[in-house]
C-alpha cells in the first residue's frame, strides 16, 4: 500500500513538474555579462573557476568544511580497524600501479594548473590524487590507515587551514575574500594548491580510513 | 523544447525516482544509490533549467560542483555509519526503532 | 575593524580544525575560548544591530548579490545568532566534564561541534539560497557525525535514519533552488524579493513547497518527526543538548526567512495546514513523552511538542506579535531544553541507568539538578516569569486578536501536559531511594552548567522586552 502511494505521487510530482517547467518564460536576470564584466579582475580566466573561487568563494570555503568535517565523522564511527599487513598482489600488477600513479600525480599538477583557463582547478586535481593513492591501496603499496596521527592530521587540515588564514587576512585588509584584484590570481593559485593536496588526502582518507586488509576480522 | 528542458525533465524524473528509492527501499546500500540518484537529479535540473540561452551559463555549473562535493562528503558519511552497522549487527538494513 | 558577522563564521571554523589537530583536550579549551569570543560577537552585533534600528550586511567578495553572496543580520537573524552561543557557551562548559578521557563518543566532539556551530552562524547570517543550502549540509552532518560518534547499533542506526531524514530534506530545497534560478537567474534573498509575486509561475509554487516541506521534514514537525525520538534519545547528553536546542531551530528559522521574505506573497495558502500540523505535534509529543520508559525519549517528545508551538504561528503572522511569540518561543525552548537535557544527563550518570522509574533517590543527593529539570519544566509548562510563560502570552494574544480560538485552546493544553510529563521525572525523583542503590559522584561542573540554563530560561522572561525590541530594530517584526 504504501509503496502505491510513493511511486504514484513520485509520477505525479514529475508530471507536474514538467509541465510547470515548460510554462517557463525566460528569466529575469542573467548572470553571464557580470561574470564576464569582472572576469579581468577575477584573477583567473576560466568563468567556472571565477565564480567558483571568486565571486562564490564563500560557497567553496564551506564545502570544504563540509567535506572535512564528513571525514571527522567516519573518523568518530570508525574504531582501530583498518591497517594491518598488505594483501600479497602480484608484482606486474604492483609496477603497472607505481607507473600509473606517477602519471596521475603529474596529471593532477596540470589539472590544478589549467583551472585558472580551462576546465580543471583544485577538485579535480585532488579526486585525481585521491584515486591515485586508493589505486595504490589496492595494489598493495599502501596500507589502509587508522586513526591519524599528527603529520597526517595536518596533511588533512592544511588546505583548509590555508583558506581559512587568507580568508581571514583579507578579512582584516578589507572584506571577506575580497581578493585585492592586483593578486587575486596568486592568492587564488596559492589556495587551490593547499586545496588540491589536502582534498588529495581527505577523499583518498573517505576510502582508507575504511578500507580493510587480509590480516583484520570482519 | 529546447535541450536544457530535456535536462530538467530527466532530472525531476530522477529526483522523484530516488526520493521514492530512499522512502522504500529497505537495504541500505541501494538507499544510499537512490540518495544519489536523487542528488543527481536536482543537479540536471539546476544546470538544465538555466540553459534557456545559447551559451552555457557558468553560476549553475559553479553550484553543481559544489553539490556534487556535498553529496559526496554526505555518501561517505552514510557508508561508513552503514559499515559500522554491519559490523555491529551483521545486517544491511536498519532495525526496528525502539520507541521506549 | 572588527567586523562580526564574517568572525562569527571564521571563528569557530578556525577552533574546530584546530582542536582536530590537537585532540580532545586541548580541544575542549579551545571550543570554550572560541565560543566566548562567539559569544562576545554576538553580544556587540546585537548592539548594533538594536541601537542602529536596521540590518548589518556584508558583502563577500566585494561583488555584492547577485553576482556574490550577501550576509544579513536584521533583528531575527541577531537573536538566533544569540541564542546559539548564549546556549552553547554553558554546554561546552558542561562537556568539557562530561566527556571522560578515554569516551570514544568525546575524542571528535570538539571539531564536530565547532563546525556545526560555524554551520549554525552561518545559516543564520546568509541571504543567498544556495549557501543556505550548504550550511544546512554542514549543520546536517556535523549534527548526524555527533549522534553517531562511538555509538552502539541502536545509536547508529537513529542517526541513519537521521541522515536519511535531513539528505531528503536538504535534497527537497536544494530541487527548489534549482527551480528558482531556472525562474529568475539568481539565488540571492534581497533580489528576488521584489521578483516573486502573487502572479508567479506555477514552478515558483512548487518550488516553495518544496523548499518549505523539505525544511519542515528537518524540524521534525509532526508528521515528519519519526527521526527525532531515536537521535535526541539516544546521543550523549551534551550532543542532544545541541540538537534539541539549536539544530532544529535552524531549520525553523529557514522556514520564517523564506515565509516572511521571498515567499510572502503565497505563503497564505499552507498557513492552517502548518498550524493544524502544529497542533497535532504537541497532543502526539506530549503524549508520548507521558508514556515512554527512557529519561532521554521523554525530554525528546517533548522537543517534539515543543516544536509545534513553533508552528502554531503560521496563520497568525500578519499581526504584530506573532514572530515574537515564535522567537521567544525558540529562546525559551532552547534554553530549557538544553537545562533539561543536561540535567537528565547528571542524573543517568549518578544513578547509572536511564529510565524515569530509576530516578529514586536523586533528588536527595543532587538537589542542583533537580531544581535545574525543575526551572526548566516550569518554561516548558509556560508558568510565570520564565521565558515560556511569555511566549505562551504573546502567542495567546496574538491569537484572541485574529480569533483563532483553537490555537489559544491547544496552547494551554499542550501547558496542561507539559506540566503532567514533568512532574512525571520530578515525583521519581523525590521517592526516597532503595537500600541497594548506588547513587554515583557526579562532577560540580555538570549540576552548575545545567542550572545556569534552566535559571537564563526562567530569568529571560523578566528581560523579554529588549529581545522583541531587538527584533523590531532590525526590521524583522
């Protein structure tokens, strides 16, 4: 019965939806000149990445928050699992890993590199150095992790700390991440470098802080 | 109709389908696909909605990053309480609530 | 220059990765110096914001809406933010003791709740609707990380349902934001304003809807509140503390925001059906929490019925003195329920186990918190000069005004049956206590924060007047 109800009021919602969404006029304001307007002063030139890190920072600085502050809850559910010896793989496959990840970690450096013109910037780089190091794990290079110690808990934290610290100097200089336009591209690069290798860690930590080796029961 | 409201209705439909997969689905790795498909739809929407002009407008596309970060930040957080469950009960589903 | 509406936000951002960093018990003096200094902000910002009679904005970025994103601190948004860290400040305290060395639920308490409380300011204090959609993510799972953190299965699995419950909320509001910027381009509160009106499509219908019931379902109104009892009930005390007294407020804010501001114009259609769901949510809570075995799921149905205060507001909103009534109402709830959860939480430790019919024997080895329950009951029953008792007067008024006899009715028999809940706990406490009970030592610290809670909720109602003056300067009310 209940299942009737949800799946018939799941189709009728869509149904309205759609048609309400074809009785659509165009809409009122367009955002596309500003963004293009202030691009100059943006300090990068990629549109996404301006509004991303720039005009919406705010938003950005946040989501990282929300994305640290998911690990610190895996980190408060998981005990002391995860860790132990590494699974025997075989050494072709273990090779084949070692030469892929030094090409994902030079790919990630370019992709951090090319958000300030085309698409790219620190999220893409990080998943890129994230999946690097769960490939390693899986091969058998890297142990899963317990819980962190202190260079891995500032390796976690550091990105944010960084964003967090110009934030707030710009905050003291004038307003929040109100970048001065003269450095806004620096400040930008300087923060989605910390971004890239702290999210490296935090996304590859969503995977390995979980992971479980050979040796742990279940 | 104009491709981006192509989008958008796909995107509704899937909404509406995930919305549907989490309120009945009892197993709790599906709930957490049907969570993301839900996610997943509101970003069709929002990305193509706002394709009524030619050229792609890049405040949704801005915004759909940062949702796409936030479903994952959520997804890893309900896989891990999910693992801890299992290693506690041995089930994949939630027990019944106790009232009392 | 100090300016506090961006440092209410970077402040606690700042504590929590820091107590990351250094562990929990560095951690612990760092989340009670950052929340003075919150606390601080607050106060000046309230100032302000009362003595300059309009809202403070802050421009991220420079750019201005609708190209950036604004924060706004009218009157509303000033009292939130004061109410958050008046209600955390005695809490932190209270859990600095509560958590003991080796408590696995204590060891990622600090980072959790520093950035639950960033979340928090910053949901109050942002007028753009997609960052409100990620500061409710932000407060979401930082509230779903503290339920479940070094719990058992049951624990676990109320803040599955939990989380299940506010990522379909969220997912809701966030589908609502997509329509509106399909709709008009821009998510920012201050331009759409002038954009929405009667005449809208009927997306923007749908789109409010959704928003609204979304955020409904993550105030746990009745009959959404199935994830509530579970969560409240079973965290740790200083955790349900923090849910039943502010969390649950944020997202009842975000529906006063969107119904008062963007979404005037068709808001009159939802009014009676949301106060109706009021109502049934304190008869349902009461009732439960006058059953239920568990100190901890009583003080949870009562957030349940509590809440429904909240609603009852809806249809009367076009008079004066309704948005007071409600704000009040969430200051007095905040502050007693805080009282109460940190009472209960002394009074499981001392007697080393969590049922209503276990509490013999309490009231003679911890009078303190006894009479902080005590004080706390007498807001939540709406018996003067406590908070709760204003609140209940205001919104009785507010209500013989526009004629609304059933409102007035449900208001003073949901009083009726607060009082029979709390002196449920009371009487047990008061039977003397069985030989062969073991009443355990419980630190000085717990008994104070809890009864400094409970005395502000009972004590605010003599200083209401500078409250609904605050709301009025900032040109909310």
């Amino acid at each position: 019965m209940k299942r009737v109800v949800v799946v018939g009021g799941a189709f009728a919602f869509t149904l309205l939806l759609v048609a309400a969404m074809r009785e659509l006029a165009p809409a009122a304001i367009d955002l596309r000149p500003s963004v293009a307007a202030h691009l100059a002063a943006s300090g990068v030139e990629h549109p996404v990445t301006a509004v991303l890190l720039n005009y919406r920072g705010y938003d950005t600085l946040l989501e990282i928050a929300v994305l640290l502050l998911a690990l610190l809850g895996i980190l408060a559910v998981t005990r002391d699992q995860g860790g132990g010896a590494p699974r025997p793989v075989d050494p072709l496959l273990q090779m084949l890993a070692r030469i892929a990840a030094t090409l994902m970690i030079v790919v990630a450096i370019y992709l951090l590199w090319a958000g300030a013109f085309r698409p790219g910037g620190a999220f893409q780089a990080g998943a890129v150095l994230a999946a690097a190091m769960v490939l390693l794990h899986l091969t058998g290079l890297l142990p899963g992790w317990r819980q962190p110690g202190v260079r891995l808990r500032w390796g976690l934290a550091a990105g944010f700390l960084v964003f967090l610290a110009v934030a707030a100097a710009l905050l003291l200089a004038g307003g929040l991440l109100t970048y001065p336009p003269a450095h806004a591209g620096a400040l930008i690069l300087l923060i989605e470098s910390g971004l890239t290798f702290s999210l490296g860690l935090i996304l590859a930590g969503l995977f390995l802080f979980l992971s479980r080796d050979e040796g742990d029961a279940p | 109709m104009t491709s981006g409201l192509i989008f958008a209705g796909a995107g509704a439909a899937l909404f509406a389908m995930g919305v549907a997969g989490v309120l009945l689905i009892e197993h709790l790795l599906r709930r957490i696909l049907a969570f993301n498909l839900m996610g997943s739809g509101a970003f069709l929407v929002l990305v193509g909605l706002a394709q009524h002009h030619d050229a792609p407008d890049p405040v949704p596309q801005a915004m759909v990053l940062t949702g796409i970060v936030v479903a994952v930040a959520a997804t890893a957080l309900a896989l891990a309480l999910v693992r801890r469950l299992h290693g506690l009960t041995g089930s994949l589903e939630l027990p019944e609530a106790e009232d009392d | 220059m100090i300016d506090p509406l961006a440092w209410l936000i970077l402040l606690p951002l700042a504590w929590a990765t820091l107590a990351f960093l250094l562990g929990p018990g560095r951690g612990a003096w760092l989340g009670i110096g950052g929340l003075a200094g919150q606390l601080w902000l607050a106060v000046g910002l309230a100032q302000k914001v009362g003595a300059g009679g309009r809202a403070i904005g802050h421009s991220v970025g420079g750019w201005g809406a609708p190209l950036g994103i604004d924060l706004a601190a009218d009157g509303l948004s000033t009292a939130m933010l004061l109410l958050t860290q008046i209600v955390a400040l005695p809490l932190a305290i209270y859990a600095r003791a509560y958590f003991k060395a080796d408590d696995p639920a204590g060891l990622y308490f600090w980072p959790l709740t520093g950035f639950l409380l960033a979340g928090l300011n910053a949901l109050f204090l942002s007028a753009d609707l997609f960052n409100l959609y990620v500061t409710l993510e932000l407060v979401g799972l930082a509230a779903v990380g503290l339920v479940s953190a070094g719990g058992g299965a049951q624990q676990i699995a109320a803040a599955l349902r939990y989380l299940f419950a506010t990522l379909i909320g969220s997912g809701a509001y966030l589908l609502g934001v997509a329509l509106i910027y399909g709709a008009y381009g821009t998510v920012s509160i201050g331009t759409l304003l002038p954009l929405i009106t009667a005449e809208a499509p009927r997306l923007v219908w749908i789109a409010g809807g959704l928003m609204v019931l979304g955020l409904m379902l993550k105030t746990a109104l009745f009959p959404f509140h199935f994830w509530l009892p579970p969560a409240h009930g079973g965290a740790p005390a200083p955790v349900s503390a923090l849910l039943s007294a502010l969390v649950v407020k944020a997202s009842f804010y975000l529906i006063l925001r969107l119904w008062l501001g963007p979404f005037a114009a068709l808001a009159d259609t939802a009014a009676s059906l949301t106060a109706l769901l009021g109502a049934a949510a304190i008869l349902w809570g009461s009732y439960r929490a006058i059953r239920v075995q568990r100190l901890k799921m009583l003080i949870a149905y009562s957030t349940v019925a509590q809440l429904g205060y909240l609603f009852l507001i809806f249809p009367l909103l076009s008079g004066a003195g309704a948005l007071q009534a409600g704000v009040m109402q969430a200051f007095a709830h905040g502050l007693a329920k805080a009282a109460m959860f940190a009472a209960a939480g002394v009074l499981i430790k001392a007697t080393g186990q969590d049922r209503v019919d276990g509490l013999a024997g309490a009231a003679e080895r911890l009078p303190l918190t006894l009479f902080a329950f005590g004080l706390a009951g007498v807001t939540l029953m709406g018996l003067p000069p406590s908070a709760g008792f204003l609140a209940k007067w205001q919104l009785i008024e507010a209500a013989l005004a526009q004629g609304q006899w059933l409102i007035v009715a449900v208001v003073l028999a949901g009083g009726l049956l607060a009082a029979v809940y709390v002196f449920r706990v009371l009487r047990q406490a008061f039977l003397l206590a069985p030989a062969s009970r073991d009443i355990w030592p419980v630190p000085r610290t717990l008994e104070w924060t809890a009864f400094a809670l409970a005395a502000m909720s009972v004590l605010l109602g003599l200083r209401g007047l500078e409250l609904m003056q605050l709301l009025r300067a900032g040109g909310a009310a």
